[in-house]
C-alpha cells in the first residue's frame, strides 16, 4: 500500500467520474463509500465541495445523488454548522421499504442468479447494442417507424408504477425490429432477468429523466439512419443501468 493510499483511503473509490452516465455513477461511488465501510455508520460523508471536485460532477448532480441515498434511508443529511451526509443504518424510515432502501432484496436476487449476473449484464449489452446497430443500417419505415415512436412516447409518459413495463416495450421494440427473431428472442429472455433484478431497488426519477433524453437520441439515431450512433447510444444507456444495479450490490 502506498502512502498516498493509507493517507486517503477513500481514493480508490472517490475517482473522476467520465462517463456520459453522471448520476448513476455518482450514485454508485457513494454506494462503494457506504457499501465498503469506508465512512462507517454515524460518520459524515466528505463536505459537498470536495465529494464534487474529487468526482468532477457539479453540485447538482451530487444533491440529486446525495437525494436518492437520503430517500432510500442510507444517508440522514442534517443542516447547520455541523451538519453534512451521515451514513445510517437501513429502513430506519417508516416511509421507506427496508428491504428496496438496504439492498437486501437485489442481493437476494442477485444471488439466485450467482456467477451469471456478470455473464447476464454482458450479454445484454452485446444483444442491445448490435440490434440497435442493425436497426439503424436497415432504419424502419411506415408503420415500424410508428412503433418506435409510440413505444418512445408511451415510454415519457409513464407513470412511475408503470416505467419498466413501457421500457421493456421500446427496447423489446428494438431487438424485434433489427430482422433477427433469434436476437428477439433471445433478448426477451434476458430482460426477464434483468427486470427482476431492477425490481430491488427504487426507481430514481434523475435517473428516468436520463433515461429518456437516450431514449429519444436512440430512436432518432435508428430512424436517422445513423448506425455508430445508435451503437454509442445504446452501449451508454446500459452501462448507466449496470452501474446502479453494480453501485447497490456492492
């Protein structure tokens, strides 16, 4: 271990986040601090400047991230000079699900799936990722097209309660309409699993609202006939949903 290690050991974690997905991996390093032990239970998250700098997002972000871990219970965040982001024990909050604010329900799902939650994850990007590739070199016309965009729109206007099943409809969409039923098929078994995993953990509305603006760069790259974007797209938004499913099993 070097000095540089044992003088901050929160380094490891606490990295420039470079992805296009800047909320969820906010979220996922804050999870990794909490997770990990290395702000225990009753200590204070670092000051709201630094954790900004050291993970180069901007202090709105960060709220929304330090937001969702307050609503989920595993952050009291408390006003005044000695205020700041205190870890606390899970399902403290009457208002909040102990078994969705502590993880245990992901991890218990996670586990059922063992060494194939990785392998799943994978296959998932590989499957999406060359449909939307395939989509956008064949882009869909008449009432295809329309399909897109009624699953995009259908998508945006979902109640919270009824997010995920609008969002299997578009990416399902997608896998159906790159002229490869095996790919089709394939993909609506693995979404089935990635769907159960989702279900442990709370939707998070910054997240939704990133999801959209992809969702609508998605549609408008397959029906735009741009292949390298709907790949990029594609690749980004499911890297965003890994890192939240990656950020609460840690």
């Amino acid at each position: 271990m070097t000095e540089a290690a044992e003088a901050d050991p929160l380094a490891a974690v606490l990295r420039p986040v470079r992805s296009g997905n800047t909320f969820e991996e906010t979220v996922q390093r804050l999870l990794q601090l909490i997770r990990l032990g290395l702000v225990p239970e009753g200590e204070r998250l670092p000051p709201e400047r630094d954790l900004a700098e050291r993970l180069q997002v901007s202090r709105v972000t960060l709220r929304e991230a330090l937001k969702v871990l307050q609503d989920t219970g595993l952050l009291e965040v408390r006003r005044g000079r000695y205020g700041g982001a205190f870890v606390r024990r899970p399902g403290l909050d009457p208002l909040t699900d102990p078994a969705t604010a502590d993880g245990s329900e992901l991890r218990r799902r996670a586990e059922l799936l063992g060494d194939r939650l990785e392998d799943t994850l994978l296959f998932r990007e590989v499957l999406e990722v060359g449909a939307a590739e395939l989509c956008a070199a064949r882009p869909p016309t008449g009432a295809d097209a329309q399909r897109l965009r009624d699953c995009l729109a259908a998508t945006a206007a979902a109640p919270l309660a009824d997010y995920r099943r609008q969002d299997t409809r578009l990416h399902l969409a997608v896998a159906e309409l790159c002229g490869s039923a095996s790919v089709a098929g394939q993909y609506a078994a693995v979404r089935a699993t990635v769907n159960d995993l989702l279900g442990g953990i709370p939707l998070l509305p910054p997240n939704l609202e990133h999801s959209e603006r992809q969702h609508r760069e998605l549609v408008a790259a397959i029906l735009g006939g741009d292949p390298d974007r709907a790949r990029a797209v594609m690749r980004e938004h499911l890297a965003g949903t890994a890192a939240l499913l990656r950020g609460f099993l840690a």
